[in-house]
C-alpha cells in the first residue's frame, strides 16, 4: 500500500461510496466521469428514462415509466425488469464485498417501491453465499438524506 494511503485511513482516492460509477453494462452508455455503463447510466432515473424512450419512441419522467408499468406498457415493464435486474447485480457485488447489514438506496429510483419488492429476488442469484440477510430499504430523510448528511458533517 502507498504511504499516502496509510495516512489517509481508507480514503486513498476520496472516493468512498461511488457505487454510481462502478461499471455494470460494458457497452454501456457513456457517463460524465469518462467511463461507459456505469451503474449511474444505467439505473439512474435518467438511465431509465433513456432505455424507455430507445425502446419505445417516448421521453417520459421516471414516475411516468413507473405507472405506465402498472398499467402493462411493455416498454415500461422492460424498464422495471432493466432496473431490478442490474440492481440485483450491484447490491450482490456491495454485499459480496462489503458484508453490511443495511443498504440505503437514494435517489429518484429508491422512490419505486417496485426495487425494494423485488429487491431480494433480484440479488439471491448473484450472492456468494445464497442467503440474503441485508436490509435494503429506503433513506429516512427522502432524497435530502444526503444534503442533511453533509451539514451534519459540517457541525
């Protein structure tokens, strides 16, 4: 290890908790951070408004895709089956790797209840071990958990 991370106690490149810019489709999307198929292009709300609209020829906003999805547009159910799909892959890699007790999902996508229902049958097959004992749910503090989280670390 270099000696500059040693002094840096975990934070040898400040980028702790990027999961967004981890690559999960390698043909992927390009992303804004120079790679392409980042899990950030692919599941994001704007990652699946683009699939949805490649697919079907029509720009909608994610909770659009969403109720369009209730209501058997097969395009939008082919965009929930993308999302819990490649969110299954991600969360298994976390869990793999990490082991946590609780996964926090923000975000416009931790909005669909859809992930959290599918959640468990979406990461099982990817798992080392086969057993699911991660919580995965949603962020207390809505979609500002992350704003609220940096003024916190600022007191």
């Amino acid at each position: 290890m270099r000696p500059h991370c040693l002094i840096a106690r975990l934070r040898c490149h400040g980028i702790a908790g990027e999961w967004g810019h981890n690559v999960i489709e390698p043909d992927g999307a390009p992303c804004y951070c120079g790679q392409s198929g980042c899990l950030e292009t692919v599941i994001s709300g704007k990652g699946l408004e683009r699939f949805y609209a490649e697919q079907s020829g029509q720009t909608l906003s994610l909770p659009e895709i969403v109720t369009r999805a209730a209501d058997n547009d097969l395009h939008a159910q082919a965009t929930m089956a993308r999302m819990s799909h490649y969110f299954g892959i991600a969360a298994a890699q976390i869990i793999n790797v990490l082991d946590p007790d609780v996964i926090v999902i923000g975000g416009g996508v931790g909005n669909i209840d859809a992930l959290y229902q599918q959640a468990e049958q979406a990461i099982l097959p990817h798992l080392f071990n086969g057993e699911l004992n991660t919580q995965i749910v949603k962020p207390d503090l809505g979609d500002s958990a992350g704003v609220f989280g940096a003024a916190a670390l600022v007191k």
